[in-house]
C-alpha cells in the first residue's frame, strides 16, 4: 500500500495524517537545526533547476502574446514558464492507483487512506515575486492557477475538498523561500471548514439568508472594517485567534472562487495584493499563512460563502491553545483594522 | 470594566480573549525580537526578586522539617519558600470585582467577560529545576501546588473550568525560562475537552464504560505503548498530531487529579519526571507543552477520566492545518513510542 495513514483521534472529530511513506525518526529534531533555504543555495523552484523536482502537472508558457497552457509530457521539463504546478515530494496526499483503492473514509473505523493530491504552486520564475509585491498580471496568473488546479481536482470522484494555501516566512512553516502556495485535495471535508458549513446551514435555515453575506453587510460598517474594491471587502474578524488577521471576502455571494468572472479574479489579485503589502509595510514583512475556505458541495451553494483567511505569525500558540482550544489574542481586531487602514492610505489604491 | 473580552467566532463554537487590557501595537511585532530571558537577566521568579511580581496567593515554605502552606499578606513578600503561586502580571482572565460582574457567558450573543483567574506556578526556587532534572520531593511540591490551586479555583462559583500546563523553551511559548507552570481559571468548559466530554457520554451511554479506561486497556499491550509504573501509564496516542507527542493516564478511573492518593500523586511525578527526561535525551532538551485534561462537574465523573498531554514543539503548524483542522504528522505514535521506550531503558526506572 502507497497510502499515508488518516488517523482519527479517539474522541475528537479530529483527523492527521500520518506521515508513514516521509516518517522521520525522532533524532532528525536533534541533528537537523532550522533554516529556510536561501536564494544563494540551489532553489529547486528557479528556472533552470526543473530537473530537480517532478514534472510539471500544469504550466503557464509564454509563447510570443498568447498564454499556453500545458504540462510537462514524457518526462522532459518545460522551460520558460511563467506558473509552474508540481506534485509535492512529500505528499500528504496521494492520488489512488486503481479505482479500489479510493476507499471512502471512514468515520468509525478511525482509519482511511490518505487519498487525494498535494501540489506545489511555483508563482513566479522570479524567487522573490512574493504577492505583496508581485507584479498584478503575475498575480492574476497566481490566482488563475489556483482557479485551474481547483477545478482539475475537484473533478475527481475521491476528493470532497480542495485546500489552496500559503506559508510565507520560516516561522510560519515555509522551508523554501521561492514564492509559492501548495494544493491538498482530501477525501473529507475539513474539521473546520465542516463546522463552519454546519453553522451557515442553520443559519440559512433560521434566517433565509448567507450569513456570511451578513457578516460582510455588519463588518462593512464596523470598526474592522479594513478596505474595500468593486467586488471584495477586507476585514479582522470580530473573534480573530491571530493577531493582525484579516479576511478577504467577495460581496457577491459565491461558494467557490469558480463562479469568478475574470474581472472579480482580477480585483481579487489587486485586494490581495493591497492587503498583503500593507503587512507588510505595517509590520515588516511578517511570517503569514494564508487559506481558502470554499464549498464544492451543490447542496452547500446556498448557505456558503467562499473566502480567504489570512493569519499572521506574530505569537506563538502554547499549552493553553494547544489543550483547550481556546485562543489569547493581544491585538484587538479592532486596532489591526485601524492601522492597516491607516497604512493603506499611503499605498497605491487598488 | 476591567476585564478582558471573551469573543466567539462568527460560526465555530470557538472562543478568544481579545486581550484589550494588555493590547498591543501592531509595530511592536515589527520592533521586538523574540528573545527568552536567560539567567543572567534580573529574573523575576528568582529568590530576591520578589518585590518585582504581585503578591504570592499559595506559597510553600519549609519550616524546620514541616512544609507550612501560606500567602503573602498585607504586600508583604516572604521569602525562602519552596513553591510560590502568583498571580499573572498580564491576566487573559480576571476575578470578578463584584457578584454582579461574574456574568455567564452568552453564547448567543457571542460575548462575554473574561471572568477567571490567571496564575503562575513557580516550580521551584532553582531557576533551572525544569521537571526532567527536578528533586523528585521538589517535583511532588509542585504536583501538590497544581492541586491546590485546582481545589481552590474550582470551587470559586463563576469557574467552570480549571486548565493548569507548561510551556518548555522558546518555541513553545515560554518567555521566561525560569521553571514554572500557569493556572487558568475559565468561565466555560474549553472547545477540545467539551469536544472530549461529550463523546465520552456517548461512549459510557452506549458501552457502559469510560472510553479512556478502554484506549488504556487497548494502548497498554500495544505498539504505542511507552512506560508504566504502579499508577500511570504513559503512550503515544493512536492519532497524534505532534511528532513524539505522549499522554499520562492514572490506572485509576478519576474524574480529576483531585482524587489521586498521595501515593498515586508521588507516583505521577515519578512518571512526569521518568517521560520528559527521556524526551529531553532523545530530541536534546525539545521545547513542548503540556496540559491536563479533567472534569470537575459532578456528572461527567462517570464517563470522564484526566489524563495529561505532552506536545513536543517538533514541527510549525502552518497553512493547511490552521485552515483546515487537519494535521500531518511526520513520525508515526508507533515510532515516538518505540524511540521512547529504548531511549527509557537506560534511564533510570520510575
């Protein structure tokens, strides 16, 4: 069996990956001290060292004005290429090899395979092209590409959630430093994205409407409200966990950033873009992870609302989160809107 | 008023304090670097250095060959004690100035006060008598300091539950690196052990019996197996999501730690010190967390029984598992368990 294991804890509706095809023995903490690899180190995501990882499953190529989009065949690694979708080395998640073995999870039992897919997002062939920086045509291919591979995996009978995010920084998990994002498909919805799905049923239910399109029409007007284009609003959530976190969500009610028009994709970029650049600049371009919450369920379409979650790494989660679930969070939302507003204002508007 | 808010997100049953009392900048991140304090600091924990916290509400002190149990009174600090509980300078949760202000939370409304206590267990007067290296006397003072303080806050009316941990180093959180431990007092049961006492409800009603006394039963003849003495058992739980992770469980069904003999309170700090001196040899001194799990309310005595867990800080949660509620574990239970149990041989037994 080619399968990492999913575990399910024996209480918690809590599901992990355990990570049997890359276990690593205890001692590796030891030896192996921290370090992101720097540019001056052989990246295996710079144009020239595509030998370095698998082939490409989706690449954007530049030929004369038009965008090609293909994958790398037989082997041979294209070059050029202005986005480059890979298969992660270490997979979480791996696809099946015959159609028995994409077994359903189950709940019960506390044990399934690991089944689905786990790919790396090459944004740019320049290294640093980070997004609160990035040039906004790089962006738009940045977010088509999440778009691509969204729809490529959501296809598959086996996968039921597709988790587009990024690590920036070291201390939020980034090994590499080259920009980029990375796709898991699973065979389950979520813990928490599930509870969240819960939560917008009943409240659909009760009211007849989104709540987050409730959320978005109070949070627009609240004192966290961040920033504003034609068709997103950026806000700190009323509960925020991190500090400086922000939410990025569309005004129409959509469940996936599929029923995108190419418009919103592009004012979606610009937020990104503004949002993220002002973090930057706020806070010294801070460690960050970012993610998708979305539905692809036809039933969800109604109550959910797809959105993007973006947590800086300013503290560090200890025994109290960890045991209880509970969060101490010493940035009122409040005050993060506030100054990112206010540093906004010195940004380019989007 | 002067307490912290407690908020609770849009759609998860998940709650923050919003800790305005101590609110930060957000360009305080961007200034200070992340630095614990050393020895040669002014340490606040240290003998001599007591006028620089608040009076100790439990204090330790040998008298002769007799422990006496007091306070600090009347702003007067004592010194030469053993054991000294303070109250933290930058409380999550505050006591209530008055009955009327120890509300209920609202879960409804979303928002409540944080109404509780928040305390500091200085665990000995040696600033480096972490519980791997501790005097095994000095280690059951401070497991007799956790009960204390979990027998006095829990039957404080507005306290619903008491969540005692530790964290290790740095990484894990630990600003100070004097050896100490934290006491929080909450005005509701915790997301994660409420997730815990609800399911093992369920179990007792459909089996007849504690589900933690079955995993004991189960995980005590296999794999994950590490270490055993007349009243503990320590394994490496079937669905971990920290790399080396390890739970203590009392042979005992017990509710909570207050029911623990003085023998079977020796025999935990045995355990304590037996488990994290061989995770501090095998990984070389790891940061981690801890924290008890436990039920106070009568009812759940039943069905619930505390257990201890121990976080080893191995890995950077990053994007996928802070969106998502799904983790990836790089080392099997099976082999954090193997590892232990060889590295534990050498040592000397419990």
């Amino acid at each position: 069996m080619d399968f990492n294991e999913l575990r399910k804890d024996y209480l918690l509706d809590r599901w992990v990956v355990i990570a049997t095809k890359r276990a690593r023995r205890p001692t590796d903490f030891a030896i192996k001290e921290k370090k992101q690899q720097s540019k001056t180190d052989t990246c295996p995501m710079c144009p020239g060292n595509e030998h370095m990882t698998p082939p490409a499953v989706l690449l954007y190529l530049k030929k004369g004005k038009a965008l090609q989009k293909t994958r790398d065949r037989n082997g041979v690694r294209s070059r050029e290429w202005l986005i480059r979708v890979i298969p992660n080395l270490y997979p979480a998640f791996t696809p099946p090899s015959s159609k028995t073995e994409a077994r359903r999870i189950g709940r019960s039992v506390g044990l399934a395979n690991a089944v689905g897919h786990h790919e790396v997002i090459v944004e740019s062939p320049c290294h640093d092209e980070h997004p609160a920086g990035a040039g906004s045509q790089q962006l738009l291919y940045v977010v088509n590409a999440y778009l691509d591979r969204l729809r490529a995996l959501s296809r598959k009978p086996y996968v039921k959630y597709v988790s587009i995010f990024r690590n920036h920084g070291l201390e939020a998990g980034a090994s590499l430093s080259h920009a980029h994002s990375q796709v898991i498909a699973t065979p389950f919805i979520p813990k928490t994205v599930e509870e969240e799905m819960k939560a917008s049923k009943r409240h659909f239910e009760k009211k007849g409407r989104c709540v987050f399109c409730d959320i978005l029409a109070k949070e627009s007007k609240s004192p966290r409200f961040i920033v504003q284009n034609s068709d997103f609003v950026a806000f700190a959530p009323y509960a925020s966990v991190n500090p400086m976190e922000f939410w990025v969500v569309p005004k129409k009610h959509q469940a996936t950033m599929l029923e995108m028009s190419l418009i919103e994709a592009k004012a979606f970029a610009r937020m990104l873009k503004t949002c993220l650049s002002g973090l930057k600049q706020l806070v010294n371009d801070p460690p960050y992870n970012y993610g998708f919450h979305l539905a692809l369920d036809r039933k969800a379409r109604k109550y959910y609302h797809w959105h993007l979650e973006v947590y800086p790494k300013l503290t560090t989660w200890a025994g109290f989160e960890k045991s209880t679930g509970v969060y101490i969070n010493t940035v009122t939302p409040e005050t993060a809107a506030e100054t990112l507003r206010a540093k906004l204002k010195n940004c380019p508007k989007s």
